[in-house]
C-alpha cells in the first residue's frame, strides 16, 4: 500500500493492484478483490486477466449477470489474445452463470464447449468437474438419460485416478441417480463408497491438520534450539572455523592426490599399450629379418651355383649356356633388388618417413611406365601383355606409391604365371566413386583358404604355397598399406590354375 501511495510508474501501480486483488481473491475478500481489479487501468498488456478475474469475482458474489457481462467480453476474442487466459475457464464459467439463472438452454452450449476442450487436454481431474457440469444442467431439466450417461462417465474417470475428491464426488453422483430410480441396493453401494472417500479425506485431512501442528510444535522447539544453540556457536566458532579450513585442506590435497593418481593410471595404461605395439613390432621385425635374410641368402646361393656353373661354361666356351645362366642370374640379382626395395619402403611407410602426396593421375601412362621394365623378362617367358586402361582413365593417388604397388603386383602376375600365359590391365568404371583397376594373369591362381589369407591384416603368409617362387609377402603387404593410404581397397579373385585377379579401387576425387 505504501508502494501505491509513492510510484508515480502507472505499470508499476496496476501491477501492484492486480496483486492484491489476487491476494484478496484467495483470502475469500471478494468485495475488497473487486475492488482492486476495477482500478487497475483497461490500457494495461494484461486487461484481459483482469476481465477474467472480475468474472470470477462476481461469480462467487452469486452476481450472475454481472459476471456474464464480463466474460461475454472475452468469449469472442481470436486464439492468440488468449495469452494470461485458459479459454475452458470462460466456457465454463459462462456455462455455469446461465445455469445458476435457470437460462438451461444458454448454458448447455458453454458447457459442451468446456467439455470438448478438456477432452482435448486429457485432464482426468478437469474431466470429472466437466462431466458434472452438464450432467447436472441436464438433470435439472429431468433429461436423465443424457444426465446419467455423464455422470458414468464421470465416475469411471474416478475409478482409475488417486484424487480422493473427485472419488467421493463421482460416487456421490451416482448414488443420488440410483436412489431416483428406486435402485436402492446399487444407490447404498454408491453411497458407502462416497461416504468411505470422504472419511479417507476427512482423514487425510486430519492428518494434514496434525502434520501442520506437529510442524508447528516442532518450530517452537527448534526455535529453542536455536536460542541455546547461538550462544553455544558463538564459543565454538573459532573452532568451527579451524576445523573447515582442515577439512578444506585435506579435501585439495586428496583431490591433488586422486587427479596424480589418475595421471598414473593413464601413464600406465600408455605404457602398457606402448610395450604391446612394440612387442608386436618386434615380433614383426624379427620375422621380417628371419624371412628376408633366409630369402636373400637363397638368393646369394642360388647366385654363387650359377656364376660356378658361368665360369665352367666360360672355360668351355659353351655360349648358349652362358646366355641362360645369364639370364637366369638377372632373374635372382632382380628379384633380391625388388625384395630390398620393398624392405626400403615397407621401412619407410612404418617409420612415417615417406613422401606422400595425392595428384590426378592418367592411369594408362603409369601403367605403361612401370611395364616397360618388365617387359624384357615377359618376352623371354612368351607373356602376352595387355594395357587396355583408357587414356582419359583419371584418378588421385600418391604417384610413387602407385607405381610400387603397380610395380608388385605386375612382379607377382609374371611370377605366377606359366610360359606362354597372359597379363592384361584394364579398368571398370561401375562405381561413382572409385575406378576398378584390374591385374589379370592366368597363371596358377590359388584357393580359397590362400585367398582370404591373403585379404587379412596379418603381416605375412604363415607359410609358402609353392617352395620354388621365392617371396616373402612383404611386397603385398606394402601394396595393402599403401592402397589404404591412397584411400582405396584391394579385392582378390583367384580360381586355382586358371588365374588371378588383383582388384585395385583408386578413388576418382580428392
């Protein structure tokens, strides 16, 4: 009140008015709310509330008329000025008002439309009051078939909510409808029903009423409590104070202490992870070492028979000999010179040592690049070779790594092929987002079991189908490393002694 007497902000002030007309509204003051309400300025952001609340005010003075004239204001308004507002409340209270004066027939559309509206919102509660409502407008007008179809309504909503009002209420309803049709056995069920809901809240009350003066006891001895408490604080404050600048204390260094432990934890776990891919490397290195040092002495000892029997035919002067064993000694020097080379990069591709960069590339060219190299040996082993890669065949990959890949996989096709067989490379464009670059020799092949061998993640085969071609598998493990760093897939087709297929998939963008 000394607020209204000071402000001159006219918000402020309605504000200020509404609040008390509220606060008197519950306290039951309705004279003093409407009041209130009649002050608050008709240009205020929230005139339509005050509207509302006069209504209900003036419903509670039994001033019906008065009431509808306020919410007749409201009844009209469009959807998006219902912002303080729940438009049900005004259906039903119109309904309600017409219904008091007797006006059956103004109240039973308000009332229908409260109904549908609560229907909506699912309210059981709200649904119970509504069903009610027009049960009770159609009763008094003795159309008790649409009467009672309401109130079973009402009561069956009853039945499965925890409202101990709405129970006894729907219960009490349908008593009274049986005792007017003369069932009094149903009638009295109905009404032991009511009358066992309202003791349960009469007693839920009585309990509230208990709790509230317990509550109330409690305070009062609390309060006590506290008054001898104060003093006994004031004493005890130093020491209070000492003890929660310990306990402060403690608390950091425990959490200093968990967050290094955690630091250990993970250090360790590092650790550990650190030690199993260097064992795992070392195991690696060591069977690398142990088949690449058996192979390369296969190789210098295969190397030392043939120059003993070159130097025997050179005495000799046995020349067609000595173009084979020539030959035969190229093979052995090329294929240790492609075993180191590939040692060299597999190295490299380890230690993240290797230049890498991915460029378009015209397929056809690089292809005929690293053939070019083997086509002497193809020739000596009468091996057709065929590049029907298309010219304008783009794609991107690291150049280098492309050509190693290439470069193995060519090697391996010649190795596994038969005098007189077929290599050809070529290309198929059936996927929109890589090229398919095909390897196809119709040498040995291999079975199934190798095959998927071969596709797996481990290092090297386990063991040498055919003890007379010299490899390690390291060449095809470097090829499947750097596919996968050039963002591609390798696929493997084989039919044992028919031939191979090694399906490159090089991406055809960035």
């Amino acid at each position: 009140m000394k607020h209204l007497n000071t402000t001159k902000d006219s918000d402020l002030k309605d504000y200020a008015h509404y609040f008390r007309g509220f606060s008197f509204r519950e306290k039951k003051l309705y004279e003093e709310a409407q009041n209130e309400f009649l002050k608050i300025n008709a240009n205020c952001n929230f005139y339509n509330l005050v509207i509302l609340r006069l209504g209900q005010v003036n419903l509670e003075l039994y001033q019906f008329k008065k009431a509808i004239t306020y919410y007749e204001k409201l009844i009209n308004l469009p959807d998006n000025q219902y912002k303080y507002i729940k438009k049900s409340i005004v259906y039903e209270n119109l309904g309600l008002c017409h219904h008091h004066l007797g006006e059956f027939e103004a109240a039973e559309p308000y009332l229908i439309a409260y109904v549908k509206l609560v229907e909506q919102k699912k309210d059981s509660i709200g649904l119970i009051k509504a069903y009610g409502n027009i049960a009770n407008l159609y009763y008094e007008q003795y159309k008790d078939d649409l009467a009672i179809s309401y109130f079973e309504k009402a009561y069956n909503i009853s039945k499965k909510i925890n409202d101990l009002e709405s129970k006894e209420f729907g219960a009490f309803n349908m008593a009274v409808v049986e005792e007017n049709r003369n069932n009094y056995k149903k009638a009295l069920q109905y009404r032991k029903e009511s009358e066992k809901w309202k003791d349960s809240l009469n007693d839920q009350n009585k309990i509230w009423e208990v709790a509230q003066l317990e509550k109330q006891f409690a305070i009062k001895e609390k309060q006590k409590e506290v008054i001898l408490l104060q003093a006994e604080n004031k004493a005890k404050a130093i020491e209070r104070n000492g003890l929660l600048y310990s306990v402060l204390t403690l608390l950091i260094l425990l959490g200093v202490s968990l967050y290094f432990y955690k630091e250990k934890i993970k250090t360790n776990k590092i650790i550990i992870a650190q030690k199993e891919n260097l064992d795992n490397l070392n195991a690696t290195k060591d069977k690398l070492f142990s088949i690449v040092s058996h192979d390369l002495r296969s190789s210098v000892n295969a190397l030392k028979t043939s120059n003993t029997k070159l130097l025997e035919n050179l005495e000799s002067k046995n020349l067609n000999a000595l173009s084979i064993l020539l030959q035969n000694n190229s093979a052995i020097v090329n294929g240790a010179y492609n075993l180191l080379d590939n040692l060299l990069h597999w190295a490299l591709l380890q230690t993240k040592q290797s230049y890498f960069e991915i460029t378009s590339l015209r397929l056809f060219f690089i292809i005929e690049q690293v053939a070019y190299n083997y086509k002497p040996i193809m020739i000596e082993n009468n091996i057709t070779f065929e590049n029907n890669v298309l010219k304008n065949d783009v794609v991107f990959a690291d150049q280098e790594s492309l050509k190693i890949i290439l470069r193995n996989l060519l090697d391996n096709a010649i190795k596994f092929s038969n005098s007189n067989g077929k290599i050809k490379i070529y290309t198929q464009n059936t996927n929109a987002e890589f090229y398919k670059l095909i390897i196809e020799d119709t040498g040995i092949g291999m079975n199934e079991t190798t095959r998927l061998e071969l596709l797996k993640e481990a290092i090297f085969l386990s063991k040498k189908n055919d003890s007379n071609i010299i490899g390690t598998g390291l060449g095809l493990q470097l090829c499947k490393s750097m596919i996968a760093k050039n963002k591609g897939k390798l696929s493997i087709e084989s039919t044992l002694n028919q031939g191979t297929k090694m399906i490159i998939y090089l991406p055809k963008t960035m």
